[in-house]
C-alpha cells in the first residue's frame, strides 16, 4: 500500500467569498470552484475549502504546511498585505519548542496554519 497525497477539508468560515479571496491573495491556485467548495494548490501541495461554518471546529483546526525558505515566506506574507487587508493575525516566524521556526497565520475563519521549515 501506498500513499499518494493527503487534502484536508478547510472550513471556510461564514462567508466563503471571502475566504476564497484570502487563499488566491495569499498564493494559492484555485484549481476547482463550486458553491459548497474549492479545491487550493500551491507546488504540490492542495486542500479543499469547503463552504462551511462551524466557529468550534474552525477555532480548533490547525493545518501545518512545510515550506523551503520560512523567510520567504514571511516576506511573500507581509507584501501581501492580507493582515491588513482581512484583519487577520501572523506572527513572524519563531523557533518552536517542537524544533521547527513557524510563521503562525490565522484565517479569516479562525483556521491557524502553521508555515514551517
């Protein structure tokens, strides 16, 4: 047996849109788009956004996305300028007591993702 990928379903929170908005602003591709979901890849890389809100789960979900250069990204974050533009929360990137430097960044639904090296 193996294993090829693995697609988390992300809730979107209670507006959708806006959450589409957020992932294509912050560099993902839409690959696929309905109105109960869509389908987000960047590299090889995807998750479906699904048009769901349920404040518990969202501000309970954490998804890890390992990256090459966590400056980079830091950087490609800030110029952005989606904390700005949709009031979320990111922290720089910081040593983590389990090993890796992260960069936490909160979506507009409450979801933390951690981008780590």
């Amino acid at each position: 047996m193996r294993a090829q990928k693995i697609r988390p379903f992300v809730p979107s929170g209670k507006d959708f849109p806006l959450a589409v908005q957020f992932y294509t602003d912050l560099g993902f591709e839409k690959i696929f788009s309905n109105p109960q979901g869509a389908i987000f890849k960047i590299d090889e890389t995807e998750f479906h956004l699904q048009n769901y809100h349920n404040v518990e789960l969202q501000e309970n979900y954490m998804l890890e996305l390992c990256v090459q250069d966590i400056d980079a990204w830091w950087t490609h974050i800030q110029s952005t300028e989606i904390v700005s533009k949709y009031q979320v929360r990111a922290n720089p990137p910081k040593m983590q007591p389990y090993g890796k430097r992260a960069i936490h960044l909160i979506d507009p639904a409450g979801v933390l993702w951690h981008f780590t090296e």
